[in-house]
C-alpha cells in the first residue's frame, strides 16, 4: 500500500495525533511533488473545520500546495468555520500571510 494511500486513512481517524502527523506529512510531500498528495484533497477539506486549529492550519496550506484554492475558498465548511475566527489569533499570522501570497500567485 503506497504510503500517501495509509497517510490518506490517517486524515479521518478519530486520533487528533493521527489527523495532524497525516496532514503535517502531506504537506512536506505537497511541497515537492503536490500533484501526489491531490487525492488526499476531499479527505483534507473536510479537516478545515477540525476542532484541532494546527490540523486545520495545515490542511489550508496543504489544499492551497495541491492548486485547490479554488474549491477551498468555495468551500462551505470553510466558510462555516469562519475564516475570521481562524485568522485571530496572532500565532497564526504568518500563516494568513502565507495563504495571502499563495492566493495572489495562484490568481495573478
């Protein structure tokens, strides 16, 4: 079973520790080969409303590495989660910088 397949399981176990070593991994792959990590990006949009704000963190950065900026900002549990309330906190603001920059290289 290749190994994005077992990290793919990982994203939706009930193990918080599971859901963030699966999506932290995801992400350092998505940063050099993203179109490998792609097929992971429905179990990942689902991890944008997680309770855990690292694991969503990094699920927003990883679905924004794979090119789905798109379907996230669309995404209604992004929205739900309220894109506001995620970007509060102030250990999240190189993040918000991050995705900023993303979506301007994404969209320019």
């Amino acid at each position: 079973m290749p190994a994005v397949t077992v990290l793919q399981l990982f994203l939706s176990s009930s193990k918080p520790v599971l859901r963030f070593a699966a999506v932290r991994t995801l992400n350092k792959v998505a940063q050099s080969h993203p179109m490998s990590v792609t097929n992971c990006n429905i179990d990942m949009e689902s991890l944008i409303s997680d309770q855990n704000r690292s694991i969503a963190t990094l699920a927003i950065t990883t679905l924004l590495k794979t090119g789905a900026a798109h379907s996230l900002l669309l995404n209604s549990r992004f929205k739900r989660a309220g894109a506001v309330a995620w970007c509060n906190s102030s250990s999240r603001t190189s993040s918000i910088f991050f995705l900023v920059a993303e979506l301007r290289r994404l969209h320019c």
